[in-house]
C-alpha cells in the first residue's frame, strides 16, 4: 500500500492550527503528479477519513485535482484496489471500499496473529532509540489528545499509526507492509462501523504495553497486544447496516 507515515522526530503537521494541505501529489513547482504520489495521496485521504466508505472516486474530478489525464487518474486508481481501499466495480466506476461484518472481523483476527508476531519480533530487537521513538509517538497521541482543536481523525490516525511504527521497529519489512495495510483497512471499518473507541483508553494501553515491552515480559505484552485489539473491534458497531455517505469529492481532497 503507499505508505503514509508520521514523522517520529517532529510534531505532525495536523496538531498545529493550521488548515490540512492540499493534495501532496499536486507538485507546487507545476511538474505532473506521479501515478504513485497521487495513489499515496488519495490512501492518505481514505486513512485520515477525510473519503468515507462508498465515496465515488470519479476519474473526471481526480483528473482536475491533480490536473493529470484520467489514464493516470485510472492506474493509481488500480494500485488501490490491489490493497483492498478501494473497490472498482465494472461500468459502474471506483468506490472507498465498504467491508462487510466478515471482513472486519477477519481483519481483527489476522491483525491479532500478526502483532503477537510483531510483539516477540520487537522485544528480541529493540533498541534504546525505538523505545524512546515509541515514547514520542505516546506523547504526540496525548498531545493530541489534549488539544480540542485536534480532529478525531488526526487522533485516531496517530493511534494507529502507534502498530505502524512500532512494526517497523521490530525489523521484519515484509511483516510491517502487512500491518500497515491492515491498519488502513481498520481506518475504513471503524469509519464505516461507528467505532466507540475512547482514544484517551487507547493511548493509556499504548503506554502499558511499551511499559511491559522494556521489562522484557513478552508473554504479558503480546496478552496486552492482543486485548487491546479485541476491545477496538468490541467497539465497533458490527451488528448495525450503514447508509451510503455521499460528499463532494473535489472538497474533500481539498479540505
């Protein structure tokens, strides 16, 4: 999936007052988007909410966003679709994916296996530095957490980012590709599924479990891993259908 990550070293960008950018792909000295900058830009978009389950990504209106042709428009479009964010149906045209109840739960069931993995990899290998890393990344989500200008989706995207970060860590790319897709994945379920997460919850369970990472207990950390995971998917509304959310596409990407 393209990747989209937040620094470790500096405070993200969206704590700070001013407006979110417009899309990264648009090249401000003028040159054409990439077929890849524009894929990771609308995956950042899908991740930090701002392109709900179901929208219609329409190739004439991402075409005028990034002032590129809709062949382009159309290639990172198929890109997308091969990590599951988007949907392309035929003679029908591309959609933010919508998962079903299914899919959602078999998503929090691989996430599980594959973070305990994650966990025992981390704890073998981790460094004074990625221990301070993780520190940060806690302290960013409480910063986070504090300031009532902060939007929810910035909130729940540093959350996630937390897996991310902390897969990376534990040295095995292949395996952090997958739990990065997989966090991706979460960031649609939970939009689509109204997740009742309190962030201030998950934030706290991110420090316990670093705190039982440094004291080396891998069995209690990876117990703590995975209850965290299935008190995220406990919240989320799984029993309950959800209407299609319509917005404008161009405004969205904008915002």
């Amino acid at each position: 999936m393209p990747r989209a990550r937040t620094s470790p070293t500096a405070l993200p960008a969206d704590l700070t007052p001013a407006a979110e950018p417009a899309p990264e792909a648009a090249a401000a000295d003028g040159r054409l988007a990439s077929t890849e900058s524009i894929a990771q830009d609308l995956a950042t978009a899908i991740v930090e909410k701002r392109l709900p389950p179901g929208t219609w990504l329409r190739e004439e209106a991402l075409g005028r966003v990034y002032t590129v042709s809709r062949t382009k428009i159309r290639a990172a479009l198929v890109m997308l679709s091969k990590d599951k964010l988007i949907e392309i149906i035929p003679d029908k045209g591309a959609f933010v994916s919508r998962p079903s109840v299914q899919e959602a739960r078999e998503v929090f069931s691989v996430r599980r296996v594959l973070e305990a993995e994650v966990v025992r990899l981390f704890i073998a290998s981790a460094t004074p530095a990625d221990y301070q890393m993780l520190e940060q990344h806690i302290r960013f989500e409480r910063a986070a957490l504090r300031e009532s200008t902060t939007t929810g989706r910035v909130r729940e995207k540093l959350l996630g980012d937390f897996h991310v970060v902390l897969a990376e860590a534990a040295g095995n790319q292949t395996l952090a590709q997958l739990v990065r897709d997989l966090v991706a994945r979460s960031s649609l379920i939970a939009m689509l599924y109204d997740s009742s997460n309190d962030p201030h919850c998950s934030s706290e369970e991110h420090a316990d479990f670093l705190a039982l990472c440094k004291g080396g207990n891998v069995q209690a950390a990876v117990a703590s891993m995975t209850e965290h995971l299935q008190r995220i998917e406990a919240n989320l509304a799984l029993d309950t259908g959800r209407p299609d959310r319509q917005l404008d596409l161009v405004k969205a990407l904008l915002a």
